[in-house]
C-alpha cells in the first residue's frame, strides 16, 4: 500500500494506492457534516463541489501527478476557499 498525504493547511487529505486502485481519506465532508449541523441545514452544492475536488485528486494521483507536493496542497486549498467563497 502507498499513502500519499497532501501538504494541505485547510484539510488532512491522504491517497491510497493498493495495486493501481487509488482511494482518498479525508475530512472535508467530515467537516462539512459538522457544519451543516450548526448551520442547521444541508448544502448540496457545498457537497458536490467537495465530492468534485476529491474526485480530481484522485484523478490527479491515478494520473502520476505529485499530489504530495506542496505547490499541489496550496493549490488546493486555494480552490477549497474558493468553493466556500462563491458558494
């Protein structure tokens, strides 16, 4: 198994790789969940626009990118506040 743990500040982000299938652990929707609680209602778009993030990574990762770069982490996080400023 390769775990690759992304340089991010606003979440803890980590891509599995076990025999070319690539899975991600993070807390984003974690944290979304908690949010929603307090906000007292759901956020789809909040949610798909996560989900989509997720999504890329992984594609990045199956790709060969270096997700675990820091320039990759930053970018990240710039998009993850971008999503939560114009949603």
């Amino acid at each position: 198994m390769k775990k690759i743990k992304l340089q991010c500040e606003t979440a803890d982000i980590t891509v599995n790789e076990v025999d070319g299938v690539y899975t991600i652990d993070s807390n984003l929707l974690t944290d979304l969940d908690e949010a929603e609680d307090e906000m007292n209602g759901e956020s789809p778009e909040l949610r798909a626009a996560i989900s989509a993030v997720e999504a890329m990574i992984l594609a990045h990762a199956a790709s060969g990118a270096k997700v675990g770069s820091k320039a990759y982490g930053e970018g990240i996080d710039n998009a993850l506040e971008a999503i939560v400023n114009n949603l």
